[in-house]
C-alpha cells in the first residue's frame, strides 16, 4: 500500500511511544475477500496475541508484525497508567461494528468506545485521551487496598463482637454439645462417615447434611476449651471478618481495578448487612462461613485461571512454547476444582461456586464480549452479534469452552461422590419442615415457592424482621387465589426482568449492564439448592442461606448508587450521607440482632415477636422454661404449640414428660401413644412411652417400647438405662446388669447406670465386684459425687473405714449440700468409734436436713450410748 495511506498508531510502552505503521481499514465490502487466517480484514489494528493473515510475512524490524499490522511485541515491562488516567485508542484496541474494547489480562476492564466508522482509522496518531475510572462518580474515597481491608475487618467485628459472650443456642446443642464426634477419644474417620449432627449417613433419619470439615473445625475447638462456647464464637467472628475482607478481592475483580471505590463500598455492606447475625452469632452457621470463604478461594483461582490462560496465549504465539510459564492456567483451575470441594465438605452450597466461576467468564471476562454476543443473540440483533463474534480475539472461545468443560467434570464428579457418600438415597423431610413442598397442586406448590423468593429477597432489603426459624405456621401455605400475599409475585418478577433488561442493555453503559449481570448471578447461583426446584429442602426460609448472596445484592446496591449519582437527580452529599446511614443502621441492626443470640430464652422470645403462629417457637419457649424449673409456663406453650400445630410430636413428647413427672399417667400415655403414631421412628418418644408403661405396670408393654425404640436408634445409652430398670423391677438382675454395662460402654460418662450397678451388686453381697465397677466408674467420672459415696458404703460394711472415710469426704466436698452423705459419713464414724465425729456428722446432717428420720434415730442412738441423754 502507498505510504501516503499510512497512519501512525501509538502504543504505550515501557521506553516511552513507539509508533508502527497501520494500514487503512478495508471498506465493508471488501472486508471478506482480504480477510485472512483469523477472519479479519488485514487493515484492522489486531489484539494482543492474534495471529497474522494467512500467506503473511513478519516485517524486517524490532516488532516482528507484518505490515499493515500494530506492534505488540513479546511481553516486556511497561509503565502502568495511574487509575484514572488510562489511554484510550491504544493498538490493543480492536475495530469492529459494535462496541470495541480490549481486555487488560489483568482483569476484565474494558475501554470502551463508540466504533469508528468503517472508512476511518480508530487509531489516533498522536493523541492519548484519558480515561476516567467506573466508580469517579461515587461519593466516596479513594482508598489503598490495606487500609480499605483493615475498615472492611473492623466493620465486620464491630457488628457481632457481642456474640462473643453468647451460649450454645438452638442447633448448637445438637451440632456441638450433643455430637459425640467433636470430642478427642471419638475417632477421626467418624466425621466422614456421619452427617453434621453425628448420625449414620446411611441412617433413615439422617438429613444428609455431610460437612465433616466444619465438624473438624467443632472438634479443634473442642480441643482447646472443651465446651467452652467463646472460643467457638471467637472462630466464628474471626471467619467472619476473613471472608468480608476477601469480599473485598472479590468485588475488585467484579469491577476491575479501576473501580476501588465500588468494591469498598460493597465489601462494607456484605460485612455488615444484618441477614449475617444467623451464620455468625449461631455457632453452626460456621458451615455458611467456611464454605463463603472457600467459593472465593474457588472464584479467585478460576479468575486467576482466566487471565493466565490469555497470557500463556500471547507467550505460545510470541515465544514458540518456550516459556515455563506456560501452563500454570491449569494448576488454578485445579485449584478451582479442589477449593469448590473443600468448600462442599463445609456445605453443601459449595458446589455454586462452579456455576459462579462459569457466570464470570461470560459475563466479565474479556470484556465480557461472550456476553455480549449472546445478549444480541437473544435479542434478536443478527448483524450486531456477528459483529460482535467476528470480534472476538483469537482462541478466546476455545479456552473458555475447554474451562467450562472442566467445571462440568467437576461438578458431575462432586455430586457423584456426594450421592455415593449419602447411601444413594435422598433426605426425608416432615411436613412441618416444608409444608408448600407437600402440596398436591403443582401450581399452589409453585406459586408458594415464588413467595418465599420475594421473602427472602424483601429479608435482603430490609432485615428486619429476622427470626431463627421460619417454619411451623410462620409463613403459612397459599392456597387459593384470593390471598393478597400473591401480590408479591409480580412486584418480584418485574423487579427481576427490570434489573435484567438493564442488564441486557447495549450502549454507552454496557460496562454497568455487565455488573449488574454479574450481581443477579452472584445473587441467585449460590442460592439456587435453597429454591426447591432440584429437590426439596428442608425449611421454608433461612436466613443463614443468604450469606452468600448478599455479594450479589452488594453489587447491585453500589452499581445503582452510581447510576443515582450520574442521573444527577440526587445531590451527591445526599447519596453519600444515605449510604453512612444505612451503614450504621446494619451495625445497629447486626448489634441488636446479636445480643438476641446470647441465650435461648432471649433467641426464643425474639422468634414470637416475628412469628407468633410458629409452633416451633412456643415449643422451644417451653422448652427453655421446663429446663429452669417453670413447670407451669411449660406447659402452656408446649400446649400452645399443640393448638396450632395439633400434628407437633416433639411437643407431645415433651409436654408428655412433664406430665409424667406430675403423675398424670393417662394423659402422658395418650399422648405418647399418639407421636408415636405419627412419627413410627421416634425412639425417644418409644422410650418415653415405655417409662410410662412401666409405670404404669405394663411391663411387658415397657418392654416392646424400649425394643422397638432401640431399632430405631441402636447406640442408645439412655434408653438402654431405662430397659436394665425395668428387669430390675422384674428380678431379672443378671439382665439388668448386662443392659446397664453396655449402657456405660457407649457412653461411659452415664452416671446413674455406673451407680445402679455398684448397688445392686452391693446389695447382693458381692462386695468386690461392687468395687471393681467403681474403680472402673471413677476414671471416667472421677468428680462423680454419688460413686464416691456408694463406694464408701460397701468399703464400710468391708471395715475398711479409712479408705471409706476417704471417699465420704470426697463426695462431701463435690456436694456440701447433700444431708445424706453426712449422715452416712456419721453412720461410718459410729461403727468406727468416731464418736465426736458422728456426733458432728450427724449434727450437719440435721442441719441440712432437720426432717431426715435416719440421722436423727442415729444421733439419738449415739447420745444414749454416750450417755448424753437419759433414756
């Protein structure tokens, strides 16, 4: 070509501005005829790493590009523009009939301009335009990437420090206090093998709840306080602050490195929006927490992935693959694959962070040109989305479909395992757990679905009313169409096809249409397995599922932020002040929130606040009265619960309990009759009924309860303890014995099977083997008062009084209080001529006890013999 038809372009370098010559674009129509291997007109300014035309030849010179070309070079240092100064018309610029832009390899920033006219050059010979950041028009500071990490940890300690002087509450004492898999002496490979609650995965009433990483968490814990809730609590704020900080990498990628006010401001939200106080101030929510921080392991590995792919691109085209560099895009997909694992082991949501990665490299990466051309796809705009293909670099499709392929291996390879490791059967939930999920009509099933989305997304939007548990009658069932609560239907979805439209939109804005793509995924993916579309869940809302998608609100908020301060309508003081404020008032709420989850008493009277109708509540009131004594309130909200969930077995069970302790036998009966009925694999309710049956003298009913429940539950200690009760009371002693040892070889800490043992055999004279089940007892319990007193009486009736007195005073010290072992203590001193001492012993019995008939005949026998008193 002529050299009068040569322009200069200019490309930033590390050296100062280098021009190369750079052909005229060819007219549209002729575009086709030249165009050459990589189906572009030869007079196009080409990307980073595409390779010449066809029948080319490199031109003699430093660059190494043929002519007609701009030179790129191989990969050498180069002064990076300042954020906010960046260079627009570079020759990474691509020239095409839509929007051009190029991506860094860095991120997925895309400089983005209207196309030039098909006969006009779009490189500039001599003239650098500034480029302004995304986010200028944010009301907010510029701040170094240390300094934002450090207010994004201090905000999230802030909001729930309170919690660390909390109690176990609600789950926690399933989860933790009850979970025998937390404790050293249980074995290791039991964690994966049981569910998060200790249950035999295989086991009809496992939930399938597999994250044997968090339990591995509960156990170190365990290890450094035993149950001791503040470390657990202290993990928990700590894992907390993490993951709000490395929300702060997150969103620095989803708006690039030129948008650091944006990713700051949606950080400080995610580490202090309210709908967090579940996941962190209840202990479980630690699986929501670990399983958060390792999906942006995953996220961050596979962006990492994205970029190093581009790069070992341009070094394989440049360098002729002799770079070790190449490859490493691999290793962090492999990385990917392992963190969404990890995070899998730590909840079952972890497997989202696959459809997140995927949602990332259409949406963003690259300029987000996959996006784009299928959104015209979709649309309808032909020309434009061939347009837009056409332009697309060289070997960007192909990278992408070889990285979604690997996420699809991965994640049919995860939920393979996943199904294998449940015993290949899925969950069984109660009705009460998710009642729109048993309705017949797939309709009313679908539209009470659609409702529970527009709670949860209303939850996101204003977190106030916030409650443990959202089942039992808390969001009753939409059954016809004259429900008024339909209404939120459409107020849901067009709020969705508004936010989508904006995103799908093509302009001048695209860049923020692709952030708010990116918003709704990071939105919806990871709360995808809560929607009951793939299986049934068991709960109709909670709370702690929204922790991760309160990143996609997060970008959502910031991104309309910034349109309001662009559109101009609102004063950018008065969107400044509007965002500090609904900062403080989520630190406020999350404080509030907090203090709630200190105590049952205080999580449970909360709960009836938002959810009077929810049976579970008044359940769990009771609950927490009959454990502090209040009888009477018990009863009245297990009663509670009865009337507005007539169906509630556990409240039965327990309401039974109490009532069998008032001596109400007949109506515990009934009532225990009845949850078994309803729920034929409650072994604690089978357990219960057999107390009452044996109670009642129906021992060979007894019996069969105390069977049927163990074959419910095989590990059973309690009710194993009851059963070598009942063949106490039938004379069976060896059976009685037999049952009570297997009792204590499951659960060695159960006390009172220990001490029946030691006095039946005691009672039927077989002293050693009496002292040999103690010894036996006191290394598992050694600061057991009652063995220590057992012990000491058959150690007297053997004249071993001092080893005897030793273990009276023992039991003395561990329960002061105890008129008994006093008066036992004196019946020792008595035989062993103690006088004195007797006479004190029993003295103090009286004093503790004044109505205690054995200490006062002994006394009085004492004092005769002494000659005290007269006869």
């Amino acid at each position: 070509m002529a050299a009068a038809n040569v322009n200069k372009c200019k490309q930033v370098s590390g050296s100062g501005v280098t021009e190369a010559p750079m052909v005229d674009p060819v007219p549209p129509g002729r575009a086709s005829r030249r165009a050459g291997a990589g189906g572009r007109p030869w007079g196009v300014c080409r990307p980073p790493g595409a390779s010449p035309p066809a029948g080319t030849k490199a031109a003699a010179g430093s660059s190494g590009q043929p002519p007609g070309a701009c030179s790129h070079g191989p990969p050498r240092p180069a002064s990076r523009p300042a954020p906010g100064r960046l260079t627009r018309g570079g020759c990474g610029t691509m020239v095409c009939g839509g929007w051009c832009g190029s991506w860094d390899g860095e991120q997925h920033n895309l400089q983005e301009r209207e196309a030039s006219p098909r006969g006009t050059s779009s490189c500039k010979s001599s003239q650098n335009t500034p480029l302004t950041s995304w986010d200028q028009d944010v009301p907010a500071p510029e701040l170094p990437y240390l300094v934002a990490a450090l207010l994004v940890g201090l905000c999230a300690s802030i909001c729930f420090v309170n919690s660390l002087f909390g109690d176990f509450v609600f789950d926690d004492s399933e989860a933790i206090v009850n979970n025998n898999d937390i404790r050293g002496d249980t074995p290791l490979g039991n964690l994966f093998h049981n569910d998060f609650w200790g249950t035999r995965l295989t086991h009809p009433s496992s939930h399938k709840s597999y994250r044997p990483l968090t339990v591995l968490s509960f156990r170190i814990n365990y290890s450094w306080g035993a149950l001791d809730p503040f470390s657990y609590h202290a993990v928990n704020i700590l894992l907390h602050c993490l993951v709000s900080i490395m929300s702060l990498r997150v969103f620095y990628v989803v708006f690039g490195n030129r948008a650091p006010r944006a990713a700051v401001l949606s950080a400080i939200l995610f580490a202090t929006h309210p709908i967090h106080t579940e996941a962190v101030s209840g202990i479980v929510g630690r699986a929501d927490l670990l399983c958060a921080l390792f999906v942006f392991v995953a996220f961050l590995s596979y962006v990492r992935a994205v970029k190093q792919s581009s790069e070992e691109f341009v070094i394989r085209k440049q360098m002729c693959h002799r770079l070790g560099k190449c490859g490493q895009s691999t290793v962090y997909l492999v990385l990917t694959a392992a963190a969404t694992a990890i995070a899998m082991l730590c909840k079952e949501v972890g497997i989202t962070a696959l459809g997140v990665c995927s949602a990332y490299d259409i949406i963003l990466a690259h300029g987000g040109v996959i996006g784009r051309t299928l959104i015209l796809v979709v649309i309808g705009h032909s020309t434009r989305a061939v347009a837009s293909w056409r332009s697309i670099p060289e070997g960007v499709v192909r990278r992408m479909v070889w990285r979604h392929l690997v996420l699809a291996v991965t994640g049919i390879g995860l939920l393979a395992a996943r199904w294998v490791v449940m015993g290949s059967t899925v969950p069984r939930f109660m009705k009460v757990d998710n009642p729109a999920s048993f309705l017949d009509s797939v309709l009313f099933r679908s539209l009470n679905y659609q409702y529970t989305y527009s709670m949860n997304a209303l939850l996101l939007v204003l977190p106030i009313w916030l409650c443990f548990d959202w089942s039992m009658g808390c969001v009753p069932v939409i059954v016809n169409f004259s429900d008024p609560r339909l209404l939120t239907l459409p107020v849901l979805w067009v709020s969705f096809v508004m936010l989508l439209r904006r995103g799908m939109a093509q302009g001048r804005g695209s860049q923020t249409s692709r952030f708010v793509l990116m918003g709704l995924a990071m939105g919806i993916v990871p709360f995808l397995p809560a929607t009951n579309l793939f299986f049934r869940v068991g709960f109709v809302i909670a709370e702690r599922v929204l922790y991760l998608p309160v990143a996609g609100f997060c970008i959502l908020v910031v991104t309309g932020m910034r349109e309001l301060c662009l559109a101009g309508h609102l004063g950018r003081r008065v969107i400044q002040a509007g965002y500090l404020l609904l900062v403080v008032v989520f630190i406020l709420r999350c404080q509030q929130r907090s203090r709630e989850w200190l105590t049952e008493k205080q999580l449970f009277s909360s709960g009836l606040n938002v959810c009077p109708l929810n049976a579970k509540v008044h359940y769990n009131i009771g609950k927490v009265a009959a454990d502090a004594g209040d009888v009477m309130e018990a009863v009245r909200r297990y009663r509670e619960a009865l009337r507005l969930n007539p169906d509630y077995d556990q409240a039965m069970n327990n309401l039974a309990n109490i009532l069998k302790d008032q001596g109400h036998l007949d109506e515990a009966l009934h009532l225990l009759q009845q949850a078994t009925t309803l729920r034929p694999d409650f072994a604690a309710a089978w357990m219960n009924l057999g107390i009452v049956q044996a109670s009642l003298g129906d021992h060979s009913s007894a019996e069969s309860s105390y069977l049927t429940a163990l074959s419910h539950r095989s590990v059973y200690p309690d009710c194993l303890y009851n059963l070598g009760n009942l063949y106490l009371e039938k004379g069976d002693h060896q059976a009685a014995l037999a049952t009570w040892t297997n009792a204590t070889t499951i659960k060695p800490s159960l006390a009172v099977a220990w001490t029946n043992m030691l006095i039946l055999l005691d009672s039927q004279g077989q002293y050693q083997p009496a002292i040999d089940i103690a010894d036996q007892a006191l290394k598992h319990l050694p600061n057991e008062p009652a063995l220590h007193f057992n012990l000491a009486n058959t150690l007297g009736k053997l004249n071993r009084y001092q080893e005897s007195e030793s273990h009276f005073l023992m039991a003395t010290n561990l329960d002061p209080t105890n008129a008994n072992y006093w008066a036992n203590l004196g019946v020792l001193y008595h035989r062993w001529r103690k006088y004195e001492r007797a006479q004190q012993s029993y003295v103090h019995a009286l004093r503790l006890n004044p109505s205690l008939r054995s200490a006062q005949d002994n006394l009085s026998m004492l004092l005769k013999a002494t000659g005290k008193i007269t006869r």
